[in-house]
C-alpha cells in the first residue's frame, strides 16, 4: 500500500533547487553528479516528497498529541501509517542503488553517489530508529532509571568500505 501525502506538482528544477546543499555536499572535493545520476536523484526524491518531514521531530510526544486529539484508534493508525511511509522510503531507496544509479564499467559509483546514497541510508535509519523509539515508549514507557525502553540513539555518519554501506555509530 502506498501512503499519498498530497502535495503539490513539483518540478525538477525545484527538485533539485531543494536538493542543492545535498548534492554540493556529495560532490565536494570530486567530479560533479553526471546528468544520469542527476535525474536518477531527482527521480528518487520526488518519490519521497514529505516523507521524512514526516519524521523530523518525530517523538513519543507526537503520538501523545495525536492520541489526545483524535483518539487511540487514529493514533494506531497514523504509527501504522508512519511504518508504511518507512516502508516507502527503503523501497525508493532500493530502486536508487540497485536499479537507478548508473554504475562504471567495474560497477562502482561515482564518489558523489556513493556520499549521497551513504547520507541517505543513515537518514532512513534515523527516521526508523525515532519511529520505533517513540513507539516503544508510548508503549511501554520508562524503565527504573527514566530511560524509554528500546531507544536507540541516531547514527553518526557512513562510510563505504569494499563496496558496501557502514554506518559508523555516533
């Protein structure tokens, strides 16, 4: 199932408008994202439009505040909903490493989208470990020292070693 957020036509232009620390960022110190490797970009993140808005801040408070206003049955809902926009965002983001990024002939990336595959994976990660700390809290609360249950802290960086993502703790 696929979780519409509703948001306006966006072009490209604006797209990458948005993009454009990112992308300076990843090719910093290396050769510029290849026009390819641009519309694959551009593709990807018009397939995420306001998904990970949806988890910046993201907290146990949030499901509270929702719970409160329109009751336990709409909180359920907006969790399950909020698993389904990670669920969206890890398909997206299979698509762009495995199927959208142009490779060279020995089928590596380019420095660029490696950097920026490698901050995109620590950012779903984020998103899904604040997802799954508030859930486990507003679920099972504190334990005896104040700490929620289950939480884990959001990753510090990556690296790419060998051909495959590591996310380096922070």
């Amino acid at each position: 199932m696929t979780v519409n957020l509703d948001l306006s036509e966006t072009t490209d232009d604006e797209i990458r408008q948005q993009l454009a620390d990112r992308l300076d960022h990843c090719q910093h110190d290396t050769t510029s994202f290849t026009p390819a490797e641009l519309e694959a970009v551009t593709r990807y993140a018009r397939s995420l439009q306001g998904i990970p808005d949806v988890f910046a801040g993201l907290t146990v408070d949030s499901i509270r505040d929702f719970r409160d206003e329109f009751g336990d049955t709409a909180a359920l809902a907006m969790v399950r909903g909020n698993f389904r926009l990670i669920g969206q965002w890890q398909d997206a983001y299979t698509v762009l490493k495995l199927d959208a990024l142009p490779r060279d002939d020995e089928g590596e990336f380019s420095p660029a989208a490696t950097r920026f595959l490698g901050r995109e994976l620590v950012d779903l990660q984020n998103a899904t470990r604040a997802l799954h700390a508030a859930l486990a809290e507003y679920v099972l609360g504190k334990d005896e020292n104040g700490y929620p249950y289950g939480a884990l802290a959001p990753s510090g960086g990556y690296r790419h070693v060998d051909g495959m993502f590591w996310i380096d703790p922070a």
